[in-house]
C-alpha cells in the first residue's frame, strides 16, 4: 500500500467510504492514533503578491525579468527588499517614495529616489536620504554622460554626481537624455527629434537627418539605450559598436517620418510591474492550503493543484486532477494526520484523497445534494467543518458505501454529457461498475426535526451521527471531536432540566443561551459562505479540556450595532432564533471565545485599540487603529496575544469580493485584496517606535515655477453694463455661436488682439449649415498685416458636408466658408498665401491644410512624453516666410520653436525663444529694441488688478489668458493680451501693448494697462 505521508496523489473511484446506515452505530474505534497538532510554519515574514502594486529598479534589464537574488521595490512608497515577493527587510520614509532607480559606479552608485514634491540621494538602498532639492521626479531618472538627469514636472534638470548641485538641461527643448557610458548618449526633443553622441558631447549625430527616424521614445537596458519610432518598435540601438540599425529603414520616399501618423500610443513610462513577486495563489494557501512535510504548501486551482515552497512562495509543482469534470472541481485541500484530502464542494460534495500523485487522487466519501436529500434539516453546499488538527466533517448525511460515479449528477440537468459519458470520470478511472446493492437507499423520510453530521474517524472512514427535536432546530454548528465523536453547539433560550433529552451515543450537546450576558452583545459568526474560497470552516474546534474554542464578533467600538447581520437566511422549516445572532461580517473586533460543557461562556479579551482582526483556527493576526498601526498574534485562539511585526505598508482590510480570500491558517494570514500575506509564526517582536527621521533641507534650490504675470489695469471710464454676447476667443467648444434662421447664419464676433474695437456683425446665407454651434480658433496672420490674427468659426453642417469653417477676416473683408471636415481641437492656424489655412490639432499632434475644396491631415508629429506639460502651437515666422512649431511650458517657462518644411513634411531642430518669467511689454524694458523672429498665441495664467479711475480696488485675481507673444534671441515680449475674468460678474478684457496700444473692458469702457514685470 502506498505510504500517504505528505504525497499528493490520484484520482480514480474506489470503495473508500463507511456505510451511511439509517440509525447511528456504535462509535467506530479505529485503529489508527487520534491526529496530533500540525506545527505551524515559521518564523513569520511578509510577502507581496503579483496582484499588488510593486514599482522595480528602472535600471533592470531591458527584458524586464529581475535579476538573481534580492531585489529592491517600493511598496505603497516604502522601501523593501525582496527575495521573490518575499519581504527581507523594509525602511520607512519621511514621506511616501513614487519611484527610484540605481545609479552607475561612474556617477557615484548606490539610489536616486523621489517622492511628490522631493528628490532623494542614497548610497544603500535602506539607508539614509540625502535630499537632493524639492522637485518632484514624476518622468524618472536618468544617467547622463557626467551628471544624473531628472525629469521634473519643470522641465529636464541635471544633478552633480558630487556636489549634488541641481541646473537646468543645456539644449533646448529637449524632453529626455540618458547614456550607455561617459562616451554613448542620445536625447529626445518635444517635437520627435533625437540625436546621439558616441565622442562624450563633443559632436551630435541627428537621428532623423541620418537616418530618417521620428522618435517617441528612448529606452534603456542591457547596455544599450534603443530608440523606438511612432510604431513603438525599437529602430536603432546605441551600443558598443555605435548606433546600429535594429530594423530594416523604412523608405524615404513621401514625407519624412518625422511627421508621420503614428499606428500605435506612447507606451506609459513608469507602469508597475510584477516581476520577482509570489504567485496569487500564495494568498489562497495562507487562506485554505495544506501544510506538507519538507516545508511544502499545497493550494488547489480550478481543476488542478499547485505546490509551492514554504521557504521562497516559489512554485515547485503543479498539475491537473486528470478527467476531474469541472463542475466538481471545486476544492480545497485539508491535512489530516497523515492523510492529505481534498475537499470539494458543489451541488453536493465529496472528499478525495491523495496517495501517489498530484494528478489522480481517490474517491474517499461522498455527501447527497439537498435536493436528492429527504432530510428537511440538509446543510446546503460547501459545509465542512474541521480544525487544525486534522478533524473533520460534513454538516449533512454521509453518502453511499461504497462512493462511486452514481453519486454524482450527470449533467446540471440530469441529461448525459456532451460526450457521452454519463459520469465526471472517465471509464477507464472509474473503477468497477457499482451493483444495484451498492447504491443505498437514501432511507425512509426523516424523523420530524432531525439534523445530521458526517464525521471522518481516521484511516478513510466516516460515520454519521444525529440530533433531533428542539435541539435540531436551535443547531448552530457542528464540532468534530476525537474519533468520530461530535459535539453540537446549540443556541437556546435556557429549557428546564426536565425537558432535556439524553443525547445520542457519539454525541454531546452543549447549549448556549441566546442573549447570555457573557457575549456582551458579540455575534457567532456564520459558516464559510458557499462563495468563499474556504470550504473547511475551522473557525470552532474541541480544546484538550474538552471545552469549545471558537471566534465572536464584537461590536465595533463607535457602533456597538455593527457586529450583527441579519443577512444570513435560515433553513424553511428551522426556527429563527438562532439565525438572529450569525454574522456574516468579515474582519472588524474578533475576538477567542471558550465554552465549557455547561455552556458557560468566556470572551477572552483584545489587546488595547485593536481595530482589526483577521482570523482561522487557532490563528489570528491583530492590528489597532493607529497610524502606522501596532500589530499582535495569537497561536491559541485569542486567549493570549503577543506584539509582532508588521507589514511594510497597509492595515488589514477585508476585501469587497467574497471570493477573495481573507483567513488565517497555520500558514499565515491573506490579509485582504491588495494582494499582501503574512507567511508564518513568531519571529523577533517589533523593533521599539521611532520618531520620524528630522526634516533635512536639500542641498540645491529647485528652479522655481514663475508667478504669472501681472497685468495691473485702471479705468477711464465708469464700467459699463455687461455687454450682449459675442463669439471670441473664450468661446468654449460646442457653444452657440450665433443665429441660424432660414439658411442665413448671423454672429457677432469680437476680433482678437483688437483692443478697443468693437464686436463685428457677420451675416452669411448657406443651406449647408445645421446648426449655429462649434467652436472659434485663432488664425495668425502674415506680417505686414492691419491686423496681427483673425478668427476662424468651426459650424456643423448637413451630410455629406461634414464641418464648415467660417473665416471671420479682420476689418470689412466679407467672411469666406471653407469645407473642414475635421474631429478634433485646433490650437491655432495660419493664413496661406492664396488664402488656404494651415491649421495644427494639438491634440492629435496633426497638420492639416484647409482649402476652398476640402481639409486634409497633411501630417503628423510623432508622440513624446513629456513630464513638464509642454503645450505645442503653430507659430509664424517674423524674420523670413514660413511657420514653426512653438512649444512652452508654464510650470519650466521654457519656450522653443522648430522651423516647420510644410512641402517636405518635416520638422527642424528646436531654438530657445526665452522664458515666461522674462516676459515683457512689446517695446519696452527688455523688449526695447527687440526683433523677435517669432509670432505664437500661447494660454497663460496671470494675476489681473482692476481697479477704478480713482484707484479703488476692483479687481484681483488669477485669470485664465491667451496672450499673443513674440520671442527670439533672448527676449519675449507680449504684443497683446485677452483675458478672461469671469469671477463676481466682472467682463472680459483686451489689451494691446506697445505704441498705439490701447485697452477695453469688453462692455466698451476703456481702461490702461501695463504688465508688471516686479510684482509688489
């Protein structure tokens, strides 16, 4: 005979099971020994599961497996060390870390790390912070050719490996930059153009000049840094050899690719990752697996088994139970003694146990559905009831002896299986065909008020015991005992002595009063729900002294109510007293509970403050309400408790899905849906508490974000009543924008950047309009011009139209209607010679160039992710024909252009065109004599301070603004300036600076203004 100590084996269907007769016999006295305690695992550790969120070192290989050995990982912003998902050691934090990544020996070594708003240096991991400066790393870090680069929410930054000194990246408008060594770099620019060094810097190769490529995205690893194109496959590699082609090139033929559409989104930087973490199984085993000898965790699967180590979380073996239906193979694995079963639950339920191998094991017991059952008292599914010592039972009628294929239902309708066979089992695994004999008679209807338990005596057999009357229907749960004895817990309002039966032979009753002041208004807790991935309820067990030893739930400290829940319906034909006091609650105040045989009932206390409990068996895991929380543990069922060790990050937390595992075992502890376990028992007591580490200031002052600027205005005139509307270049998209009355469309419509002029009144017949609703877009006009920019009005129009665009000259020009068939927002066009329009979705990153025929997307900027929120328009040029693409940045106060080759489709390098700080008035201070090369309308914050003709105070604010702005060597000047100031009723204002200039509120009353480069 096969030995069956701890092996984990096969499944066909063999005579396994004692009889079910119709009165109880004898208690069995089997041969073998009563089982023993099966000692817990230990010492205790922690582990994260590939279902938490776990951020790795950037720096790992580019295949993204870990390496060899510990790996460190933030967790919740702290930091850990891991062994496969395994917490080794932790350190807190003053604050909650968002990334980190290791630096190379020739940049210092060891850890740059970063939180919301700081930058952290470390020469270990679990070591000291060395704040670098307050900024944020949102976008990471990177090893640059001599410095450590952040990519910060104000803009590319370098830090001195040495001084830790912080300054800003040197080229303009680059996004992104890191280095293979001191020699190999490449960097990435707002607008897709890379360039690569392999001399240290001294000399740059440009990426789509060479070679043809748009770039998206840099990405390190292996020793290389790769340079992905817009369909997010690497293109060239920068590597030992220099920069090498990792595809085929793409021709050269049409537009250049800098500018093609792109086929596939910027993959996100910075995503989570769950290598190097445990299995999710390891959760399910901590919950409901089997502890085997050699530190093995057996844990069941849907249809299958898995073995993992106790010591790693690793998986070591797996397998499928061979020719299982799946409908039956719902399980859970129990250890009892030496035996190794397999308890499963479904319409019905049966035992398996395991004996040679993992994939076939053997039918041992079987249990009748409710509806095959005459016993009004049948417990529905899934009910088994055991301990941690190897008892266990089944709150129903024992099945046939012996088990076979008969005792389970053909199909869910009781109709053969697709296939034929009319069993879950394959003949060939089934066994001998049972006789007529074997198949038992379910018996004769039930004594009136009866309920029934099948209890496993040892050595594969199972014995039915009972209960009736008063008894039966006050039952709460049964509780397996030494060989085959049972014992039924019964809630009762106190009888007279007289009227209690003797209870049968195998069986003792212990009755507990309903509302015995002992509970102080705790709840029993109901059996494991059907749903639950806990099908052996060990929440009660018979202690050495007899006594029964069990959990309560207390009520919450701040809802003494919350404890209870009615939610759990009782059996039709059973009274409900009993049903009243069963919570289905999970996790909250849990705490052990004693009942002596009299029914006589301790509540062993909680340690002070617990919140928070998470229990199975002897085993349960504490936690208070404090932030960070003490935690505690008990080995004996509640009755003591003793300071432990806890997690890196998160509180206990019962997880919303029932199906999720939440319980404790001589395993450990699932602790909830964030994917955190606790391995084992015991281990060293918490360290002592600590203070937080003393606030340290950075070594370097972060580059501060700009104030918006300030516009300081007073009137001429007293403030006029609000004016009617009229479309601008605040109208918001979709809105109204004028009156659409028998094919004639009418607006009034305020020109941009005009100062004091008046609304224009637009009058325009056209059946192709549907509606008068869309959206105004800002047109830049050529040089020269009576007018800086014009408006352009996007209407709906009928099928097969598509959209119209209104153009809306400036001046006494009659409006032109241009078909624009195009979804999406329009940052801004410009005027064409001939009279077409060039027109940029910022968005989309799309060119698209509109004629008195038809809108086409002419174009496309490669995607780039870039962390400072730079803002991309189309810009003319100043000092020569032609277009650019502006980028700036409010938060860095950069602002770059790249000329723009419309007829070969390609983008030039990026220029400075100077900062916002540095922002002034057109023709004065430092814009004097400035000749700016471009012309951009960019949207701003800035601060506006009305006041009136005698300098009251009216007005101060912060105020959305699009402010018409000129740049070029060094100096950017503002040479007009709408803003929207909407708060308290107040009207919108225009301003046009420089001479001539002059300023409206939009109700008519004129008013002077001046922008405040000092701000008092």
């Amino acid at each position: 005979m096969p030995s069956r100590a701890g092996v984990l084996l096969g499944l066909a269907l063999a005579a396994a099971c004692s009889a079910a007769p119709e009165r109880p016999p004898p208690p069995a006295r089997p041969q073998a020994a009563a089982p023993s305690d099966v000692p817990p695992l230990s010492p205790a550790r922690y582990a994260l599961t590939e279902d938490i969120g776990v951020l790795f070192d950037a720096a790992a290989p580019g295949d993204g497996a870990p390496a060899p050995g510990p790996q460190p990982a933030l967790h919740e912003g702290i930091r850990v060390r891991l062994d496969g998902g395994v917490v080794l050691a932790a350190a807190p934090a003053s604050e909650p870390l968002r990334g980190f990544r290791s630096i190379p020996a020739r940049l210092g070594g060891g850890f740059v790390l970063w939180s919301e708003g700081r930058v952290y240096r470390a020469s270990d991991f679990l070591g000291a912070l060395a704040p670098i400066a307050d900024v944020g790393a949102p976008g990471g870090a990177r090893p640059y050719l001599g410095a450590i680069l952040l990519r910060s929410d104000r803009g590319l930054l370098e830090v001195d490996p040495t001084s830790l000194a912080l300054r800003r990246f040197g080229a303009a408008g680059v996004v992104d930059a890191v280095a293979v060594d001191a020699r190999r770099a490449a960097r990435l620019d707002l607008f897709g153009r890379a360039s690569v060094t392999l001399d240290g810097g001294a000399t740059w190769i440009d990426v789509l000049e060479a070679h043809g490529l748009a770039t998206t995205l840099l990405q390190e690893g292996g020793g290389e840094v790769a340079l992905l194109g817009p369909s997010g496959s690497p293109a060239l590699r920068v590597t030992a050899d220099g920069l090498v082609r990792a595809t085929p090139a793409p021709p050269r033929d049409g537009p250049s690719p800098s500018l093609h559409l792109p086929p596939a989104r910027d993959p996100l930087p910075g995503a989570s990752s769950s290598r190097g973490l445990a299995p999710e199984a390891l959760a399910l085993a901590a919950a409901a697996g089997a502890l085997l000898p050699g530190g093995r965790l057996l844990v069941a699967r849907d249809g299958g088994l898995a073995v993992l180590a106790a010591a790693t979380a690793q998986p070591i073996a797996d397998a499928e139970i061979e020719g299982l239906d799946p409908r039956y193979a719902r399980c859970q694995p129990f250890r009892a003694g030496e035996d190794v079963l397999l308890a499963c639950a479904h319409d019905a339920a049966h035992v398996l146990r395991l004996e040679t191998t993992l994939s076939a094991p053997r039918l041992e017991a079987t249990f009748p559905p409710r509806g095959r059952d005459p016993d009004p008292l049948a417990t529905s599914r899934g009910a088994f009831l055991g301990d941690d010592r190897g008892r266990l039972a089944f709150a129903g009628r024992c099945g046939s002896a012996p088990p076979g294929r008969h005792d389970f239902q053909e199909s869910p309708d009781g109709a053969a299986s697709p296939d034929g066979a009319r069993s879950p089992w394959p003949p060939a695994l089934s066994g001998e065909p049972p006789s007529e004999t074997a198949r038992r008679p379910r018996g004769e209807p039930a004594e009136d008020r009866a309920a029934r338990v099948c209890v496993r005596t040892g050595g594969g057999r199972w014995v039915e015991r009972r209960i009736e009357g008063e008894d039966a229907a006050r039952l709460y749960r049964w509780i397996a005992g030494e060989r085959g004895t049972v014992t039924a817990l019964v809630l009762e309002a106190p009888p007279a002595a007289g009227d209690r039966a003797r209870p049968p032979e195998g069986v003792r009753v212990i009755r507990v009063r309903e509302r015995d002041p002992a509970l102080a208004g705790g709840v029993f807790p109901a059996l494991a729900d059907p749903a639950s991935p806990r099908l052996v309820d060990t929440d009660f067990w018979e202690d050495d002294d007899g006594a029964v030893r069990g959990w309560l739930h207390l009520p919450d400290a701040t809802s003494p109510a919350d404890g209870a829940s009615p939610d759990r319906a009782a059996p039709p034909d059973v009274d409900p007293p009993a049903a009243r006091l069963l919570s289905t609650r999970r996790g909250g105040r849990i705490a052990g509970l004693r009942i002596d045989a009299r029914g006589g009932i301790t509540v062993y206390a909680l340690p002070p403050a617990v919140a928070h409990v998470v229990a199975g068996g002897r085993f349960a895991l504490a936690a208070t309400g404090d932030d960070p929380p003490a935690y505690f543990e008990s080995t004996d069922g509640g009755r003591s408790w003793r300071p432990v060790e806890g997690p890196p990050a998160r509180q206990i937390e019962p997880p919303l899905a029932e199906s999720a595992p939440f319980a404790c075992s001589p395993i450990g502890c699932a602790m909830g849906d964030h994917g955190l376990v606790r391995l084992g028992w015991g281990g060293p007591p918490p360290p002592p508490r600590s203070a937080p580490p003393p606030y340290a200031p950075a070594a370097s002052r972060a580059p501060r974000t700009a104030p918006p600027p300030l516009v300081a205005c007073r009137l001429d005139d007293d403030p006029p009543s609000p004016p009617p509307p009229a479309v601008s270049l605040w109208t918001a998209v979709s809105s109204p924008l004028g009156a659409l009355r028998d094919g004639v469309f009418t607006a009034s419509v305020l020109p941009p950047f005009a100062g004091t002029a008046a609304p224009r009144r637009v009058s325009l017949r056209d059946r192709s309009l549907a509606m008068a609703t869309g959206e105004a877009v800002p047109v830049l006009l050529a040089p020269g011009a009576k007018a800086p920019a014009d408006l352009l009005l996007l209407v709906d129009a009928n099928e097969p139209h598509g959209r119209r665009a209104l153009r809306v000259p400036a001046g006494a020009a009659p409006p032109a209607l241009l078909p624009f068939d195009h979804a999406g927002a329009i940052a801004a066009a410009a005027e064409l010679p001939g009279g077409g329009l060039l027109a940029f979705d910022a968005g989309k990153r799309s060119l698209l160039l509109a004629t008195r025929q038809a809108t086409l997307a002419v174009a496309g900027l490669a995607p780039v992710s870039d962390v400072a929120g730079a803002r991309l328009t189309l810009g003319r040029r100043l000092d020569a024909p032609g277009f650019a693409l502006v980028g700036y940045a409010v938060a860095s106060g950069e602002v770059v252009a790249a000329p723009l080759d419309v007829a070969r489709g390609e983008v030039g390098p990026a220029e400075p065109l100077g900062f916002l700080a540095s922002l002034a008035e057109i023709g004065a201070g430092g814009c004097g004599g400035a000749r700016p090369s471009h012309r951009f309308i960019a949207e701003l914050p800035v601060t506006l301070r009305l006041s009136s003709r005698s300098g009251a105070p009216l007005l101060d604010e912060d105020a959305p603004a699009a402010a018409l702005l000129a740049g070029g060597r060094g100096a950017l000047c503002v040479e007009a300036i709408e803003i929207r100031a909407a708060a308290r009723g107040a009207q919108d204002l225009g301003a046009v600076f420089g001479p001539g200039g002059a300023a409206a509120l939009r109700g008519g009353a004129r008013l002077r203004c001046e922008l405040l480069s000092n701000r008092p």
